[in-house]
C-alpha cells in the first residue's frame, strides 16, 4: 500500500508541475480554472529538483550517449548557473 502513496504523490506532483509549466490538463482540470503560471518562485522551487537529477545522471562514468546529450544540450544553460561550469567541465574533461 505504502508503493500506491508514493506513485500517487509522484502522479500529484507531476500534474502540479505542468499545470505550472502551462500545459493542457484533463478537460475536469481545465474547468477548475486553476490557470498558474511559471514564476519566480516555482523556478526557485524546481530548480534544486532538476539538478539532482542532472547530477545523478549526468557523470564522467555514465553512458557515452548519455555524455555527448548532456555536453550539448547543458551547454545552454552554463550562463544562467554559472555554479553548474565546475560539474560540466569535470564530465567534458
């Protein structure tokens, strides 16, 4: 019972998030009218999220595939978090 929880919270969680992002829900989650936007806050919020799982995946020893994606598309986002640089140079050299 204790799996059920957890997929539903994780189910919840990812209907908050593209509800936030601005994607199209359901037609009943439509009609409540719960229209939010990316903000701030929610991008302050989510962004610890997302770096772990880029540090988790992303690593030296991971699949040459999964490198040569991450060097390329990680690359955009070195201006916004310069913090990121010493993590993508680590995994580049």
């Amino acid at each position: 019972m204790q799996f059920n929880m957890q997929e539903l919270d994780v189910q919840e969680r990812e209907s908050q998030i593209s509800k936030r992002s601005g994607k199209k829900q359901d037609e009943s989650a439509m009609n409540q009218g719960d229209d939010q936007q990316l903000t701030p806050k929610i991008i302050e919020e989510t962004t610890p999220m997302l770096f772990n799982i880029i540090y988790s995946v992303f690593s030296k020893d991971g699949p040459k595939a999964t490198i040569k994606i991450g060097l390329i598309y990680l690359a955009k986002i070195m201006d916004f978090y310069p913090d990121f640089t010493q993590k993508y140079l680590e995994v580049l050299l």
